[in-house]
C-alpha cells in the first residue's frame, strides 16, 4: 500500500487536469495533526471555462457508452474502490482527521454501495416509457417519454465527507451519460483526485470526470459553465449558487444545512435511544448534515437518558486517528467551524445551561473538541436553533409529544429527523407530523443508506434530493417522442382549410369526449 505522502505526492505531480502548474496553491492540512499534506491549484475561471470545453467535448463518446459501457467503468470502479480502500481511507483521514472507522462505514461503505447501485438501477430509473394517451387525435402513434444527459454537471461539495458527498453525487451524473466536473472543498481536494485518477485506471475516457480544485470563486465560475449544478454545503452559499443557477436557467439540486431533531417518548427503549443518541451526534465528530443536533425527551424518562447518554458520552475517546479502533471522535476538519462550536457552547452557558461532559476544546497540536452532552438547553440557544456541526448534544425536557412536535418545527431547517417510541405506530405518526425531508423510528440517518429513497431537505434544508429515480432523473431533461406510422393520412381533420361541417364534427366529438358529466 502506497503511503499518504506517496499518494498525495503522485496525485500532484503534475497539475490536476492539464491546469497551469502557476495556478495558485493551496495548502491541505491535516486537522488532526496541523501538518500541511499536499497543495492544490487554486483553478481560475478561465481555467474552469477550458475544462468545460474539455468535458463537453468528451461527453457524446461517453453517452454513446450506452448504459451497458457505463456500467461496466462504474462496476470496475467499484471493485477498484474495494481493492485500494486502505489507500482512499487513508487520503480520506489525511485531509479531514475523522477517524478510520468514520471513513470506513460512512464513506467506502456508502461508495462502494452506490458504484454498483447507480450501475444496476440508473438503466431502469432512465429507461424509455411507453405512454398511453386518452387523447383520441394520437391514437395509433409512438408516444414515448425519454431521459436525455443534460451534457455538462457541475458538482460542488463539502469538506465533510469528501467521498459521499462530493464524489458520490458524480456517480449518478456519470451512469446518466454525462460529463461531469467537480469542484471539491478547497479543505479536502485530495479524495477526489484520487477516485478521478482510478475512474481513469477503470476505463472512463478522459476528460468524462475532472476535479477543479480551488476556493469558492473556482465553484462560482463552475457554475457559470455548466448545464446543471449539484451542490451540498451551507445555506448561505446554496442561496448564491441557486441565484447564480437561475440567471442561467439551469437546474439546481440543493443539499443544505441542518438541524436534526430527535424526539425520545416516554415509551421508548431508554437504552436504545441513549445509544443512538450518542453515536449520531458524535460519529464523524459530529460534522454531519444530516444527524442528531438536539434532542427533547419526555419528562418521565428524562433522567434516565441524560444519565445514561452523559456516561457513554464521557467514555468517548477523541483524538488523532491512529488507524482502526484508536479513538471515537476525530478532528474539527474545517478551522472556522471550532470557533462556531465554541461559541454555540458558551452562548449556551451564558444563558444557563449546564455542561454535564465536556465543554472545551481538546488538547493536541490538531483541531479537536470534546464530546459534550448540554442540558437546560432552550430556544434562545444558538445551540438549539443553529448548525452546531460539531461533537456537542443540546438535550431539552419536554412535558408531552405534541410540545416536542412543535419544538421540533421551530427551525428553519428541515432535513432528517428521529423518534423513539416502543409504540412504532405512535412513532410514525409523529414522524409524518415533523417537518424534515426524512425522518426515523426507532433510529437515525440510516435511510441515507438506503439509496432507493430519496434524500432530500425541506424548508432551507434544500431543494431536490439525491437517490432514488430523482437521484439520476435530474441529471437528465425529460424528451417527449411521438412517432406516426409511415401509412397515416395525408392530413389530419382539423387542418386547413376550416370547414363548418368538420368543425361541427369536432365539437361533436370533444362534447361526447368530454361532455357527458361520466366521472360527476
Ligand atoms: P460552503 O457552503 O461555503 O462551501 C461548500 C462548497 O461550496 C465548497 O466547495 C466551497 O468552496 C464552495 N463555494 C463557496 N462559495 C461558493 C460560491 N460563491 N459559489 C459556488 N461554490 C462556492 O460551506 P463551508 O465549507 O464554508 O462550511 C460552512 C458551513 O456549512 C459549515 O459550518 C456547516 O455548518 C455547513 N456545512 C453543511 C454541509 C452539509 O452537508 N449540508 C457540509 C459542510 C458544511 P470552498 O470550500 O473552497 O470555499
């Protein structure tokens, strides 16, 4: 197995994607130990602008694939991605200091997965329908509604989880037949370089995939190029992606901030919840979209899950990642976000709440905070109102469902949601009442595993979804095909020149069709 720095080192040699070697750069540390890792070039506009005449050069030889040719790329990439794991996890904890088993289950688990999902299942989503239509003038005609490659996507991702989230989405765009480019967080470009250069050893032609590493002005260029734009981040920059989208009229599929609730009745399994609890709002340090970020619980066990969720908390093990099993909680990947954390703890403080476990920041030459459990937490908390992203859990009493149901709703976010209840017909009826894109009995952020569902926020959590036939439907315009057989007439009845008696025919026609009150 080739080492970080070999990698990093291999992955650089030579600028990504015939960019100028006088590009800029920029540094990529790893948070967990301040070292600087690697640099990338910090790609211009202009820049951008040729790699979009590169890739939509590229992409009518791809599209020619067909879905077979497309599938077989994505399925050796699958088995390449299983092959150089170690490698990818490697890259993965380098550029982000999560933990080896953050990059495992939630990155390499969920690529691997998604290779051989969007490979299986993009043919049958894009498939060809046959449509019947009631309208009696097409009878005997080819009516076929079609999915085309938009031709150039944009993907523009973040920094926390640079395999799923940034890399992820250009699976689906890939097996659609089209080119894509993706702009990785300018904190974690080095994932993406190296699952484009296997892309590349798997048989993808040139030019199909390329990474344009760079700040937030190389992503606002991309946009300015592309046909459609994918992009997962925070809400303030989605804002300015979708106005930038909307001067061009092209599509934007959106996957924003968030505030996980979770609701925890009186009924529920104490032990469960505390469990799932802890590890949803700690796994990946807690930088997650979609997670645990506040939970209500109803008074009567209350005392129970704070205790019991203190006690697994504080046994937590944070630090640098020294391979597997070596600690629970990884770094603060992104630098600012340490200060977002900080500051959503003391405001919390200040307004009387009580840290049970943790509170500080961790000692350590990397960027690391404690896993801390807040209770007499309220709504005039940051912490309980705004993106915390960090391995902190606000915990919050409640007196019944229905002020958990509203508490819940009292934010602008909406993208996943949990309920605990030994009652799963109760559980799921406050489910359905919770404003998310997704929500969980029993359970948490595990139906962004299961890659038939759609994906998707509510309110400012975004627009559009991933997965599901959503997932690679909009990485495709909707064609409408309507053939007419070669022995049709040699006019239809309602063309010139204008008759009163074809036209009282017509009428007649339409109030038979249409007249006789059938469905009142
Ligand atoms: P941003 O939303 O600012 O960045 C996301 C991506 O967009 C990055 O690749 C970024 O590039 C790029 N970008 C920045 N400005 C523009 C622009 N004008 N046009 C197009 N692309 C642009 O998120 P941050 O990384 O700054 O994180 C900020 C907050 O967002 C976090 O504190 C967290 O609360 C939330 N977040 C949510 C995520 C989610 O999964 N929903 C994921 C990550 C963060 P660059 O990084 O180079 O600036």
């Amino acid at each position: 197995m080739a080492t970080v720095e070999q990698q990093v080192s291999e992955t650089q040699n030579g600028a990504p994607n015939g960019a100028a070697p006088d590009a800029g750069a920029i540094p990529v540390e790893n948070p967990a130990t301040g070292e600087i890792v690697a640099t990338v070039p910090d790609l211009s506009a202009e820049q951008v602008a040729e790699m979009a005449a590169r890739g939509r050069a590229a992409q009518p030889e791809w599209e020619a694939y067909g879905f077979d040719g497309r599938a077989r790329v994505l399925l050796r990439a699958q088995k390449w991605l299983m092959d150089n794991a170690e490698r990818v996890i490697a890259t993965i904890v380098s550029e982000t200091g999560k933990t080896f088993e953050d990059a495992e289950f939630a990155e390499i688990g969920y690529a691997g997965n998604a290779f051989g999902f969007w490979a299986k299942y993009g043919p049958e989503y894009l498939a060809d329908e046959r449509i019947k239509s009631s309208q009696v003038l097409v009878k005997g005609k080819k009516i076929i509604s079609r999915y085309r490659p938009l031709g150039l996507i944009g993907v523009i991702g973040p920094w926390n989880y640079p395999l799923t989230n940034s890399f992820g989405d250009c699976i689906p765009a890939l097996m659609a037949g089209n080119s894509v480019i993706l702009k990785p967080s300018e904190i974690t470009p080095l994932t993406s370089l190296l699952l484009a250069d296997g892309l590349r050893e798997c048989g993808l032609p040139e030019n199909v995939l390329q990474i344009a590493t760079g700040r937030g002005g190389t992503g606002a260029a991309l946009v300015e190029h592309v046909d459609m734009i994918m992009f997962t981040g925070s809400t303030k920059t989605g804002r300015k992606v979708a106005e930038a989208a909307a001067r061009r009229l092209i599509p934007a599929s959106l996957e924003l901030g968030g505030k996980d609730p979770m609701i925890v009745l009186s009924d529920a399994d104490v032990e469960r919840a505390a469990n799932f609890a802890t590890y949803y709002s700690m796994q990946n340090a807690g930088q997650t979209c979609i997670s645990i970020e506040r939970v209500y619980v109803e008074e009567p066990v209350y005392d129970e899950f704070v205790a019991k969720v203190s006690e697994k908390v504080r046994e937590l093990r944070v630090g640098k990642p020294e391979g597997p099993g070596s600690v629970e909680v990884g770094a603060i990947t992104f630098p600012p976000q340490l200060e977002t954390i900080k500051d959503h703890v003391a405001d919390a403080v200040q307004k009387g709440a009580r840290v049970l476990t943790g509170g500080n920041v961790a000692p350590g030459a990397g960027r690391f905070f404690e896993p801390t459990v807040l209770v007499d937490v309220d709504h005039t908390m940051k912490c309980m109102t705004e993106e915390t992203f960090g391995p902190t859990l606000p915990i919050m009493k409640v007196s019944d469902a229905d002020e958990a149901v509203r508490l819940a709703n009292d934010s602008p976010y909406g993208l996943g949601a949990s309920v605990f209840s030994r009652d799963t017909a109760r559980g799921e009826a406050i489910a359905r009442r919770v404003e998310a894109g997704a929500a969980n009995v029993n359970d948490a952020m595990i139906n962004y595993t299961v890659l038939e569902l759609p994906m998707g926020g509510a309110k400012a959590s975004g627009l559009g979804s991933r997965h599901g036939a959503g997932g690679i439907r909009k990485y495709a315009s909707q064609q409408a095909i309507v053939v007419t057989p070669k022995l049709a007439m040699k006019k239809e009845l309602f063309m010139y020149p204008y008759k009163s008696r074809t036209s009282k025919l017509l009428a007649g026609l339409f109030k038979f069709m249409y007249g006789r009150g059938k469905r009142a």
